[in-house]
C-alpha cells in the first residue's frame, strides 16, 4: 500500500505530502497489543486539520496515555481523491496507511456545518455505508463531536453516535466502554453506549413533527435512554491533558506554530457567540503550566512561533506575566509570541510592545458592529474610544496594517450601522496616517451573521441571500480610499444557517448534495450553490423555514435536548435585553448573570492569573 | 562564522518542497539548540541560506545549505546535534567552515548529477546513451519558465554514466544548471523518453549531487 502510494500515486497529486504521514513526532502503536482502535477523520485538507488544537489535544492524550490508539486522516483534495477511486485505494490512517474499516470507531471532528459532504465523501472513499441505517457489525462506529455537534440533529442520519462537549475525559471513558461492549450486536452496544454522560444516539429517538412543519416531540425509544444529553466538561483545565509533543507537520500548514491553550470558555456575552455559550464556564490553566507547557512544546518542534489561544486570550487573567516571560524565555532565540484577534477593550500598549519586540503580526480587533447602538444590542461591550485608543497605541509603537472583523445582518441592523462601519474603518486609518510615516493598510472582513442554536440569538431570523447582497452592495458603493472590504459569499452563509439551526429532515439535502457532487463547500474554488439548490428542491425542503423565518419562544427547538449548562430562560431573557439595547457584563466583573451552568454542572469558573488575586 | 553543510534527503522524504526542507532544518537548528545567528528587524529568522532546489519527487544525496553561526562551535558536534533531532531520512553529512565572502550556493552551483534507475535491456540502454552523446542537438519542450519553447538540452549534458544496479541500470547524467543553460530533471524524463526508454522503465529518479563546475572539472561545494 505504501510503496504503490510513494510510487504510483502520489507523484501524480498536488502536494503530496498531505498524504505521506510520518511527521516528526508522530506516534505509532503497537497495532496488535493496542486495545480500541480509532482514527480521527477531519472533513477538512491536511493543512487545515493539522492546524486544529482539538485533534492535536485527542491524539496525544489517547496514545500517550491509553492504551487505545488514535490514528488521523484527512479529506483528500479533489485530485488525489480522482486517483484513489481510479486505483481502488481505500482512504487510509497516515499513522499505519490502514483503511478506515480496520478501525472501529471513526471519530470526525465537526468545527464546520458545511464540512457535511466532505464527511460523507470520506465515508464513501473508505467503503463505509454514509447511512447509520445502512452499518452493519462488520462496520466501524462512526463518531462525532466538537462545536457543531451542540446541534447535531442535521447529521443524525450519518453517525451513529456523537459526543457532545470536552472529550478529555469523555474519549478515554467512551474507548472503554467501546471495548467492553465490543461483542453486542450493533444496536445493544449502541444502547449501552447511549447510556453514557454526553454520548447521543440519534437512532434510539423518536422525532414528530405539527403540521406547521414544527418539532412536535422527541422521545428516546428506550427506558435506559436519557431524554437529555447533558455536554461534558473538564472542570479543572490545570490538571487536564494538554500534549508536549504535538505532530510537526512537513508542510506549511494553515496555523503552523506551538499554541499554547490558555484557557477554555468565555463569559464576555456576545450573544451572537455559539462557542462563548457552549464551553461555559471559564477555566483557566495557571502560568506555571503555561511556561512548562511552552518550554516542552518549543523544545520537541523548534517552532518559531508560539500563540496564544482561547476564546478571549486577553482575558486570561494572566496574560501580561504570560507574554512577558514568554518573550523574556525564548525572544533571543527568534521565538516570536502571537496573539489571535483582540479584544478591542483589554487590549494595552504594554503587551502590544511585548509582543513587537520580537515579532510584528498584523493587528486584528474584532468590533463586529459599527455602532454603539447595535454593539450593546449583541452585547459586545466596547465603546468607540477604547476602540481607538487601541489603534492610537497600536500604530504609535509601530504597526503599519490593521484588520479589523464585522458582521452584517444582525437583528435590528438598520443602514446607519452599515454607514458605522464604513466611518469606523474611516477614522482608523485617520489615526493610522497620524503616527506612520506612510499610508497604513486597513482591512475589513466583513462576514453574514448566522444565528447559531444554543446562543440568545437562536430564536431570531437570519437575512435573506437578496437582502444581504443588498447591503454588501451599499456598502461596497460607499467604500472609501485605502480600505479594502472583503465579504463572506451570502450563499454559503445562508447554508451554513440552514445547518446551523437545521434539524433531522436535513439529513435527505446533504445527501442529495453530495450526491450532485457537492464537496469542499467552504472553498470558494469548489463551492457550488446550485448542487444545494438542486437538493432542496429534490428533498422537497423550504430552505427558509429554517433560516429566515423567526421562532417563537414556545418552539421545541431541536437541539433543546442537549443540555449545554445554559438555561433557555437565560437566553431568552438575553434575547429580550438585546432588543432593548441593554448589555450584560461579565460575571467576573461583576454579580452572577444567572446563565446556569456553575449549579447544574457542579462547577465553579476557574481563574488561575497571578492577578486573579483570591481565586 | 559561516559554514555549508552537505545533507542528504532519503527517499521518504522526497514529496517535501524546498520550502519544507528549509523549516524542516530551521526547526531541527532549534530543537538541537544550535547557536545560529539571526537577521536583525522586528521579524528575525535564522541566517540559512539553502542551495539549488531540489524538485519535489525527487530524493538527494548530496544537497547543501550554508548557516551562519553566532559563536564557533566543533563542527562534528553541529553535525550530530542535528543529526540527533531530524526525522528519519534526513541527514547531515559533513559540514565545513566557508569563508565570510565565498559566492552563495545558489551563485556557486553550476552542474547537478541525476540518477535515472531503468529497468531494459543493456544493449538498449547503452545505444540510448551513446545516441545522445553522439547527437549534436537534443531539442525538448521547455518546462522551465519559456514553456512551449524548444530548448537544445545538448550543450548542457557533460557526462552520461551507466552502471548495472540489481538487475536495472542506474544512469547518471550530468547537466548544467542556473546560468547559462538550466537542465531540469523532467525535461531530462522527457529526453530519456523521446530516445526510446518507456515511461515504466524508468523507476526511480534522484539528485546524486550538485556541483561547481570550473573549466570541465567538477568541485564539491564543500571544496569552494
């Protein structure tokens, strides 16, 4: 397999060292004294899946510490999968190059709705019926998890079970259990399974519909079956698993440095958020490991970069001491520390100077709407002085490009917001021009909001195609000099919205769309509306039942039975609050929003900073 | 101090770009704790400098890189710090200190070594070879910037070896690169081919070496 691979195969693919494996640190097992095998599938390229914290935190923790393996595999590009089925080559693990079903689960990441059709292509590449339906004992589990499984209901007809929340301690627990149950036929052991803290088997519920087209009910099948599946969480990050000695990829890949996970969860409230809502509450990691953890990561990779993440890293309540060493520690080795998009607010001269004084990254704040107004209306708590008192401090000690993110389409967004925006962006590169010596590059992205399911916007509308190309128009005709707009295609965030809230009848559309041939559908190059279109109108589905029609409060929602800590009357009380204009602060600055998640998880949020002062 | 390190990229290697093959010896400088020395500015990067490219495909035995060290320090213990550190299939072979002005490598080379395993019969393969030594043009599609333009591949071709190698022959040819005349290897694919050696005869191909050539006698860069 691998010498037809080395000879034959790859020398005819673009990049073919997506598909090689054998990365320095790779971990490679022991097939036979091995006990569960799995392999991580991405429905994404190499670049992209190997970029992903996520996996690199599943693959260490279940080979470095079980005695379960978990080998990766990722989506083959277009080219490479032309070949396989020409050849006949099964898609294979990088780690053994065994096809998926010598596997028996095949966990898939989901961090994307429309990495849909690439699951069920790579499925289809491996000889997996896409079907749960279809599986018989001789096929692997099929998994899935991560932040789109929060709604998983639009996949249910392709897997056969999810995990929804942390996987630290659910995977571990859920390969045990797999093996124990290893010789029941399918449906017992799904049974079995469906019976653990944070596993879902869509099979074993029974949905009905009103005739309005509504959720009417959803019941489990079965005594033993929970009625509600309650997320996992890791209460004390500190102490969780977190690698030392993650893959170092060959190729350049999307974010190809050593990341240092600084804590989980955000509390800031943007209602927009689904991640801020779903991985509640806040858990930090202490310094000490973060140093530790940096130190072992740059020692096994050599990488040049180190990067802070999280949902919020400038929240972490010990990130001026954090950077500050991190410079101090690896700076004079050409060790530059990287921050993802700022928030507006915390955001200091100071740490932008630390920072700089190894490495420049382009600046990127993350205002999301252009006016005061319709900032406190999604709760996004940063006035227009802070936002330029940041970019004041920003260009003054050096920077030269800045990127600033939006969205368009929130609820109550009138054209005065649309013009915020454009006068924003103006008086950015105003004060940019102050302080730099030559004209100062400022960039906007400017994406389609999506109401996401389990946040307090999820009751709410999404625009339409036409009328947010209308406001991409308006604003692209009032563009002004030296700015440059750049706006997510509408199409493919009106399908990202139509999965985002979908709920099991969406299962026919994906698979009508991929059968037309859809795959890749977050790539401009291979997006194809009407393989979606075709699919709707085939599955005999109104698209805009589920993305431009408003829900009322007394819908049964279909992803109101994953229980992610956070109540509904919360969410419905932010909605009401942000229709009123009125914001929620953070419950570490201030009292308890009453969200929901400490009492009915058990869990407190967790600060670690040398600042955090008591906790 | 400045030196230049020969290296070799093992076949398992061979589907890495130049690109990967420099932060592949970046990261390894780094994890091996070498005392590089770094440009100056807010973005600095380690002063290494790789040779010729080698093309993506291809495995090579003798590739070269010069690095730039802060502090001195005993060349065989540079060569197995790193040799400790890279993957498998990576390898350093010999490192010598360079003079501070010597021309770079991609200035210096002027000649690469291919290596064609081929599986036919001997009498074949040796009329193959003496019919392009004989020839006095070898015209072939360019695959290099002028694409669609013919290029005389014989004026490049210094040397043709043939050698018995487990019931195949390992060719090696000899051609001019950079300046003035650039002989890639598939253009070199595409001549075999042209001369009567079937594409599926042809089993491996890899760079045995790269060189400077001066008044038709070859220098390792090592040497210079």
């Amino acid at each position: 397999m691998k010498d037809k691979l080395f000879r034959e195969i790859l020398p005819r693919v673009s990049k073919p060292i997506r598909y090689t494996g054998n990365e320095l640190n790779i971990i490679k097992k022991d097939w036979d004294k091995s006990r569960v095998k799995m392999v991580f599938a991405f429905p994404d390229v190499y670049e992209v899946g190997m970029s992903h914290i996520g996996g690199r935190i599943l693959y260490g923790l279940i080979n470095e510490t079980t005695d379960h393996v978990l080998e990766r595999c990722f989506a083959p590009w277009p080219d490479m999968e032309k070949i396989m089925r020409e050849e006949g080559i099964p898609l294979y693990s990088l780690e053994s190059y065994r096809p998926l079903t010598d596997f028996e689960v095949v966990g898939f990441s989901l961090q994307y709705e429309l990495s849909a059709t690439n699951i069920l292509n790579m499925l289809d590449l491996a000889g997996i019926p896409v079907f749960s339906h279809q599986r018989t004992d001789e096929h692997p589990l099929i998994l899935g998890g991560g932040p789109v499984a929060f709604n998983p209901e639009p996949f249910s007809d392709f897997f056969d079970l999810f995990m929804i929340g942390d996987g630290e301690e659910a995977l571990p627990e859920l390969l045990d259990e797999v093996e124990r149950v290893r010789n029941l036929p399918r449906k017992e052991k799904l049974l079995r399974l469906a019976q653990m803290e944070g596993i879902y088997v869509p099979s074993l519920y029974k949905v009905t519909y009103n005739s309005d087209g509504c959720l009417s009910s959803m019941e489990p099948v079965h005594p033993d079956v929970p009625g509600r599946v309650r997320k996992r969480i890791v209460a004390d990050l500190d102490t969780a698993y977190y690698p030392d000695k993650p893959i170092l990829p060959y190729m350049t890949v999307v974010h190809d440095r050593a990341v240092l996970e600084v804590m989980r969860g955000c509390q800031r409230g943007c209602r927009f958020c689904h991640a801020g809502m779903v991985y509640r509450p806040v858990r930090e990691r202490s310094l000490e490991t973060l140093r530790r953890q940096a130190r072992a990561q740059l020692g096994n990779t050599g990488y040049e970069e180190i990067s802070l993440a999280s949902l919020s890293t400038l929240d972490y309540t010990g990130v001026h001491p954090l950077v500050k060493g991190l410079v101090e520690e690896h700076g004079a080795q050409g060790v530059g520390v990287a921050l993802p998009s700022l928030r507006v607010d915390a955001f200091s001269i100071d740490l932008a100077n630390e920072v700089q004084k190894v490495r420049k990254t382009t600046l990127t704040l993350a205002p999301e709407a252009g006016t005061q107004r319709l900032r406190d209306v999604i709760n996004k708590n940063v006035s227009e002085q802070q936002l330029f008192e940041a970019v004041e401090a920003a260009f003054k000690s050096g920077w030269l490009s800045i990127k600033l993110y939006f969205m368009i389409g929130l609820p109550t967004e009138t054209e005065e917001d649309l013009d915020g925006i454009l006068n924003l962006l103006q008086e950015v590169k105003r004060i940019g021009d102050q302080y730099s010596p030559r004209p100062v590059e400022v960039r906007a992205s400017i994406a389609c909001f999506v109401p996401k399911a389990h946040t307090p916007f999820q009751w709410q509308p999404q625009d339409s195609i036409e009328v947010l190309q209308q406001k991409i128009n308006y604003m692209t005709r009032r563009r002004r000099k030296g700015i440059k707009l750049s706006f997510h295609d509408s199409r493919v965030s009106y399908l990202e919205g139509l999965i985002a809230r979908g709920d099991r009848r969406l299962g026919q559309v994906i698979y009508k769309a991929w059968q037309n041939g859809a795959v890749f559908d977050g790539w401009s190059e291979y997006f194809h509306f009407e393989y979606w279109q075709k699919a709707l109108a085939e599955a005999g589905i109104d698209p805009d039942f589920y993305v431009t029609r408003p829900r009322s409060y007394e819908e049964l929602l279909p992803w109101d039975f994953i229980d992610s800590g956070i109540s509904k009357a919360f969410l419905r009380h932010e909605n009401e609050k942000a229709l009123r204009g009125e914001t929620t602060l953070d419950c570490r600055l201030e009292d308890c929003t009453g969200c929901g998640v400490c009492p009915s998880f058990e869990v407190e949020v967790d600060l670690r900073g040398e600042i955090a002062g008591a906790h | 101090m400045r030196i230049r390190a020969e290296y070799s990229i093992g076949p398992e290697l061979r589907f890495l770009s130049n690109l990967d093959t420099m932060h592949m010896m970046e990261r390894a400088l780094r994890r091996a704790k070498i005392p590089f020395a770094l440009t100056e500015g807010f973005n600095p990067h380690i002063r290494l400098s790789m040779g010729t490219v080698l093309p993506v495909g291809l495995w090579g035995k003798k590739e070269y890189f010069d690095l730039e060290l802060a502090q001195a320090m005993p060349l065989d213990e540079l060569r197995d710090k790193l040799n400790q550190v890279l993957p498998a299939g990576a390898r350093i072979e010999q490192v010598r200190p360079i003079d501070d002005n010597a021309p770079s490598l991609m200035k210096a080379v002027n000649c690469a070594a291919y290596g064609f395993l081929i599986r036919m019969p001997e009498e074949d393969i040796s009329n193959i070879c003496q019919n392009i030594l004989k020839s006095d043009s070898l015209p072939v599609r360019s695959r290099g910037k002028k694409k669609g333009v013919d290029k005389d591949l014989r004026r490049g071709i210094y040397k043709l070896d043939l050698q018995p190698s487990d019931e195949c022959f390992c060719l090696m040819i000899w051609v001019g690169t950079g300046e003035p005349l650039n002989i890639r290897y598939d253009e070199l694919l595409d001549l075999l081919q042209q001369q009567g050696v079937p594409s599926e005869a042809i089993l491996d191909v890899f760079r045995e070496g790269n060189y400077i050539r001066v008044n038709e006698r070859l220098y390792s860069p090592l040497e210079g």
